[in-house]
C-alpha cells in the first residue's frame, strides 16, 4: 500500500466502537491495517494519535489521525466516493440518519451498558429505560422503512444506520444470556428484530462478528469487575 494512501485503524477486537469503522471500510471496500491494542498497555502511538480520550478506535490515514467512531464514518464517507455510501445525498435525509445515529449511541447503546454493569434495583431502572428507548427507536423507524426491511435482504451494502444499529445491539444475544434479560422482543419491537436479524446474517457481519461464547465469557469479565468496583 503505498504511502499516500495507507490507512490504519487502531482498535481492539471486543469494541464495539471499533467493529463500526471496520464494518464502514470493508463496505466501501477500502484496504486497511488494523493494530490490536491492549487498553491495559496503552501504546505510544495510541496516546499520541488521541491523546485527549487515549481510546480505540482511531483512523489514520496519510499519517493523520481521526478520532471518535461516528466522526470517522463520516471522514470515510467523504474521503472514499467511491462504492456503498454510508449516508444519503439528500440533506434531509443525511440529518435524521445522523438523528438516529445518535439515539442509538448516546440513549440506546448507554443504557445497555449499564444495564449489564449494575444489579438489583439500579439495573431494573436501566431495563426498563433501554427498553422505552428502543420502543422509541421503532416508532422513528417506521418512517424510515413504511414497507419494513426486506431491502436489507437483497443488499450486501450497510448504511451508517445499519453500522451503529449492529455494533450496539446486533449481537443482542449476548447480554441477553450475561444479565438473563430478553432485549430485543420481536412482539414489542419487531422491526428493530427483524433489522437485527437481516444484518446478522449478511456475510460481512457474519466475517466481522467474534464468536458468541467469547463475547458472553468477556461480557461477564466485565460485568463481574464492574459489580466488584461497585461494591468496593
């Protein structure tokens, strides 16, 4: 790979922040070196690449670093034309993608976390909101799918909705089984379960998913550590 066009992503294979910006390169079909980093062991050039955060992942491409996962899917998006786009062309719609997005990270995404990172009657209260979240998530989405998601199906591309809507809830099985809590119920929410369900099985996510025993054996690691650091 010559020089002016290198890309290296640092990252680390458990994240999911991580999987996104994989997930986006190897749609648009963009070659690429990924560094596995140990957040234990932080290395030189992750602190000095993001040395605000000290967190994975980064992008760097032409020697310049790019942080934060849902801003680098937009630097992707704009620097490589060519292929799948991750956002749509039309303005508008651009918006409620970038919406949604957010929504998903910053409301859905967190609430999940704290649901498998607490007990008792702290993570009854993060059930129940995560659950009113994606409730929420359903509604908004029937606008943008009015015929459902049987699109997805016939399409290998992901769009940037897909891409967060999978690394924060696609393998929802997971802390699923971890916390002994159903998530994604195809009564109450079966468009996002139908939408989880066709991107599970699109060969990229399939390549890109780590299997399911390690997540739930890593999962519970942090759940224990977390529980402990609590009680302490």
């Amino acid at each position: 790979m010559e020089e002016e066009n290198k890309v290296t992503l640092h990252g680390l294979w458990i994240s999911p922040y991580s999987k996104r910006v994989e997930l986006a390169l190897k749609t648009k079909g963009i070659p690429f070196e990924f560094v596995e980093e140990d957040l234990m062991n932080k290395s030189p050039l992750l602190l000095k690449y993001n040395p605000v955060h000290k967190k994975v992942p980064v992008l760097v491409h032409n020697g310049k670093p790019i942080v934060e996962s849902l801003i680098i899917l937009e630097y992707i998006d704009e620097t490589w034309k060519t292929g799948p786009r991750l956002l749509p062309e039309d303005p508008y719609k651009r918006a409620r993608v970038r919406f949604w997005a957010s929504f998903v990270d910053q409301q859905v995404f967190e609430s999940l976390k704290l649901a498998f990172t607490s007990d008792g009657e702290v993570q009854e209260k993060a059930i129940k909101e995560l659950l009113e979240k994606l409730k929420t998530f359903e509604e908004g989405m029937k606008e943008f799918f009015p015929d459902g998601i049987a699109w997805i199906e016939r399409t290998k591309n992901l769009g940037l909705l897909d891409i967060v809507l999978y690394s924060g809830i696609g393998a929802h099985k997971v802390p699923e089984e971890v916390i002994g809590t159903k998530i994604i119920d195809p009564e109450k929410t079966p468009l996002i379960f139908s939408w989880v369900t066709a991107l599970n099985e699109l060969p990229l996510v399939k390549e890109l998913t780590p299997p399911h025993e390690k997540l739930v054996a890593v999962l519970q690691f942090f759940r224990n550590n977390a529980l402990k650091s609590g009680a302490a």
